[in-house]
C-alpha cells in the first residue's frame, strides 16, 4: 500500500550459494536482521518500501493536522492532536528501522523533499468538512490496518517488529473515525448528507491505496517471494471491500459503486473499475494536492534547520568535553 511507487531494484551479481541460503531463511520464516547477508536487491526494495511507508506517515499528518483548531469540541480536538501525533512517530519507528540497512534519514528526507521518493496517493487528496476527519479515520487507517496487520510478519526483523505497536494504534484511530461517522450518521439531515459526502470523496482514493491490480503490479511477486509483504494488491483489496461494505450498511450510508454487489461464489463483494488513470496522475505529482503537500513539508524544513544545527553543535561540545577528560 505504501509502496505505491516501487522501481526494480536489481543488484550486481551475486553467488548462487548465497541466493539460495537466503531464500532457503526466507521459506523457513527465519527473519533477515541488520547484519545478515542479504541480496542487494532485497535491501534496494525494503529500503525504498520502508522509506516511503514512513514518508507516507509523516505526509499523512497534514489532511488532517489541518482540523485541530477546527475541531468541534474540545474532546475531538485533544483526540486528533493524539492522533497527529501518533502519526509523527509511526514515520520516527519506520525512519528508524529504515537507517539499519545502512541510508541515512538525511538522504531519505532529501528523497522525499525532492520528490525522488514517494509516498501514499491518498494523501494527496483535500480534507473540506469535519466528516472527512471520520472517513480518513474509519477509511484510510481502515485500509492501513489491512496492509500492516500482515507486515507484523515481514521477513525483515526492525520492519516487522516496528509494525506491531503501529498497528495497534492503527486500529484505535480505525475506531475513533468510525465513531465520528457514527455520530454524523445518526445526527442531523445535514450531518448524514455530510458523512455521505465524505464516503463518496474517500471510498475509491481508499481503494487505490492499496496499489495497481495484480496484473499490472510489477512487484508483488516477488516481494511475496521474500516475504516481505503476504497478500497481493487485489487480495488485499478484497479483504477490505467485504470488511468494510457491513460496516457502511449499519451507518446507512452508501457505498458509491453502482456496480457493487455480492457475489456467492466467492463469497465477496464484486465492485466497479477503479480509476487507475487517476490514480497514476496523483502518484506521479499531479493530484489535488501534491504541490500542497510537498510545499508544506519543505517549509516545515527549513524551518526547522536552527533545532537540527543546535543539535550537532550539542554533540560536537560533548564530544570534545569527553576527548579534553580523557
């Protein structure tokens, strides 16, 4: 889901033996750690997942850090605050995790800042009402959770083991936007129109997150084959749509697929064609919001520059206090 933007990592040649015993631990669900051997290839694609996943984190405070003043109640304002925050260190765990195999955060930030790396579609889309808020919530971490629960098993050790106290918190912010929905839902005529309205805006950038089909994905064959992700684009996709379909049925809003409808062979819900054309437009820097986005993380940057240079020249003092007592 978070590595909507993956390229082939192709690494040099490698010695067979070594290809093989790693595959060999791979099949075993022995996990990959910092200083295993691995091949070039498979470090090319975590680092290049990881960074995004966790850019994709730290991207995805803005939809809605942009309603903490707006909130409607001092509860609900204290409750997203939480959740922003949540958010900043869920992109700090995969930073974190991403910098074992040997990329600075530096250069991932550059990436991302550059527009070299990418990040999550979905947050590239605006949030215009306060229902939006729950439809992210019940939604977008809705879909997360779907990707991550299975990443708890990724073959390598800092990214999975990161991923269990994400997911945990994952499934509280599910909650909390569903719960806004419930209210807007059960609320007034002019509340319901507003939790529709947001359904209708979220429901397919919610779909397309989870990546291309299968038959155009480039990379999940392989990523499976390594572990590092159980489930393809449309089984995940699956998963959600028939998780997700009940749970709008008891809000009594509608899912807006005309085509969506249940189909008894495979027990599952068939729905209409994703707009993958647009889905290709945001990802490559052209949705409604992607100049937004990217603006406001430089800016935040830059501004921030003072607090990353006080920090070197605390340490630098450290430093030669420790080498002057030596």
């Amino acid at each position: 889901m978070y590595s909507q933007g993956l390229t082939d990592a192709k690494g040099s040649e490698e010695p067979q033996e070594l290809l093989d015993a790693f595959q060999k631990k791979i099949d075993a669900e022995i996990k990959i750690e910092p200083r295993d051997w691995m091949p070039e290839a498979y470090r090319k694609t975590l680092i290049r997942q990881m960074s995004q996943h966790a850019h994709s984190e730290i991207v995805g405070q803005l939809p809605e850090g942009n309603w903490i003043t707006r909130a409607p109640t001092l509860k609900r304002k204290m409750i997203l605050l939480a959740k922003v925050q949540d958010e900043a260190g869920h992109g700090l765990y995969i930073y974190s995790a991403t910098e074992t195999l040997g990329v600075s955060r530096e250069q991932l930030t550059t990436e991302l800042l550059t527009g070299q790396a990418k990040y999550s579609s979905i947050f590239n889309y605006p949030t215009t009402s306060w229902a939006d808020i729950g439809a992210i919530g019940w939604l977008v971490d809705g879909a997360a959770i779907m990707n991550q629960v299975p990443l708890c098993r990724a073959s390598y050790g800092p990214y999975a083991r990161s991923m269990v106290r994400i997911c945990k918190e994952e499934s509280f912010h599910q909650r909390q936007g569903y719960e806004i929905m419930t209210v807007l839902a059960r609320g007034s005529e002019a509340q319901k129109i507003m939790a529709q309205k947001a359904l209708n805006r979220f429901w397919w950038p919610s779909l397309m997150m989870f990546g291309p089909s299968d038959k155009d994905s480039k990379h999940s064959e392989q990523s499976m084959k390594w572990k590092i992700k159980r489930f393809s684009n449309d089984d995940l996709r699956q998963k959600f749509i028939d998780a997700t379909v009940p749970q709008a049925e008891h809000l009594g809003l509608t899912i807006p697929d005309p085509e969506l409808k249940w189909n008894d062979d495979k027990q599952g819900y068939d729905h209409g064609e994703i707009n993958w054309d647009e889905f290709m437009n945001v990802i490559k820097g052209h949705g409604p919001c992607n100049h937004q986005r990217m603006q406001a993380r430089i800016k935040a940057h830059e501004e921030g520059a003072w607090v990353r240079d006080a920090v070197e020249v605390y340490q630098a003092n450290q430093q030669k206090i420790k080498e002057e007592a030596a």
